[in-house]
C-alpha cells in the first residue's frame, strides 16, 4: 500500500471509509427493523369476538336467496369490531339486501384469525359441506407476509382453493393483500418494509387467482390511501379494521361480489 501514489492511498482509505460505513448502516438499519419487529409481534392485537355470530340471514322474505361464505384470515371474521353487522360480511350482507334486485343473503363464514394461505383447504372444505354456497369471499394475505411466506407459494395455495371453489360452481372473489404499509401497529421503517412485501404478495395473488377463474379486488389500490389518510379505519389495535375500515373495504369488494351473484340460479 505504502508504494501507491498519495492520491490512490487517499482514494483507498474513503473507499474502506464507505464501505465500512455502509456496513454499520446496513447492520444497524437490520438491528432496527428487528427490534420494530419484537415490538410489532408482542404487541396487544384485538381477538375474535366469541359472541358473533358466523351464520345470519339477512334481506327481506321472499327476495331472491344468496348464500355468500367468507373464507380467510381475521378479516373474514370480522376481528376488530363486536357487532355482526360491523363486520365485512354483515355489511355486504346489507349492501346486497338492501341494493337493486335485493337478496335475501345467508351468510356464514369459515374464516379463522391467523390463518394463511396454506390455511384455505380445510376452509374450503368446510364451505362446502352440505349446499355449496353461490359467491365465496376470500380475505387472506397478511398473515402470509408477517410469516415471510414466499409470494409464489402462498400465491399457489391460494389459487389451488380458488380452483376447488369454481370446481364445485361457487363464483369467487378474492380481496388482495391489504395495504400493509398503512398500519399503524408497526413502526417505520418496519412498516414500509411490510407494505412492500404485501404489494408483492398481492401481485401473485392477482395471477393465481385470475388464473384459477377468480375474480380480484385490489384492496390496497383501491382502499390503501384511505386507510392511510384515515386512523379511524383502524379499531384500537391499529392493525384490524374498524367498523369503518370494514365499510371500506366493503364497498371496494361489492361491485364484484353484486356481478358474481347476477351469474348464479335465482332458486
């Protein structure tokens, strides 16, 4: 080294310089987002309300009927509210009662808190235990993310289920993987970090699911700058949904809910 010119042995010592402080930089950025994520996974999260109920009818006698199930994670059941007719399902339920044509919506839902797309076989197969349903909604991804499941793989379970459900005549819609980059239960720069990981898992998620006959809603293009503009769309946890979030949501997902019931039977 000591044979170099003085302005390369200057060159070479800013080099290291760089690199070596690019290295604390990046092992104390990775000390940060870990922390974030103990944080993150030890906070109180709001539980499954047991007094809910998972089956209702919904709509006037006599209205053409729909049989509507959710499957998926704590979305599909509401988690975050204590009503039913604060939960996703219980607001689609009115939307579809009370809108043009209006069905007498029997709802149910197999969703369990926590699960991910691995979790959807079992849900399916409880879905269609006796008379399957007409429109199934499937809630599911973020579980995927905060579990650092591949985008692919999870995205493969996903469309296997899609698949099952059009093979028994169900028409489907999936809501993709919310915007996680909204949620306040996770400090920055974790938060980024996750809200990038969900935008990759919903892309795969697009591709099995049209793949598979699906219909998709992509929930955090179309509901993401509310939530993010909006606290309120958050119940006390700041990760689930409130009664307002649901309503967003919702409302993102009943266009194509409503063209999923006009295509099945008026019985």
């Amino acid at each position: 080294m000591t044979g170099l010119p003085a302005g390369s042995r200057v060159a070479v010592r800013v080099a290291r310089t760089a690199a070596f402080s690019l290295l604390a930089g990046a092992l104390g950025g990775a000390a940060v987002l870990a922390g974030e994520a103990v944080v993150a996974r030890n906070r109180r999260y709001a539980q499954p309300e047991l007094g809910l109920a998972l089956r209702a009818t919904v709509g006037r006698a006599g209205a053409p009927p729909l049989r509507l199930v959710l499957l998926g994670d704590s979305s599909a059941l509401g988690v975050g509210v204590d009503r039913l007719g604060d939960t996703i399902g219980g607001q689609l339920a009115e939307l579809l009662a009370e809108g043009p044509g209006g069905r007498r919506v029997h709802l149910s839902s197999v969703g369990v808190s926590g699960s991910r797309s691995t979790d959807l076989a079992t849900q399916v197969a409880r879905a269609l235990l006796g008379e399957p349903p007409d429109v199934a909604v499937i809630l599911v991804g973020a579980n995927d993310v905060t579990g650092m499941r591949r985008p692919t793989e999870a995205a493969a379970y996903l469309g296997a289920a899609v698949h099952r459900l059009r093979q028994a005549g169900v028409e489907v819609v999936v809501g993709t993987c919310p915007d996680l980059g909204a949620v306040r239960a996770i400090a920055s720069p974790l938060r980024q970090v996750v809200g990038w990981m969900g935008r990759r898992v919903a892309l795969a998620q697009t591709g099995a699911v049209l793949d598979a006959g699906g219909t998709v809603v992509d929930l955090a293009t179309e509901t993401g700058p509310v939530f993010r503009a909006d606290a309120g769309t958050f119940c006390h946890d700041g990760y689930h949904p409130s009664a307002d979030g649901y309503r967003v949501w919702a409302h993102a997902l009943l266009p194509a809910v409503i063209a999923a019931a006009a295509v099945t039977p008026r019985r």
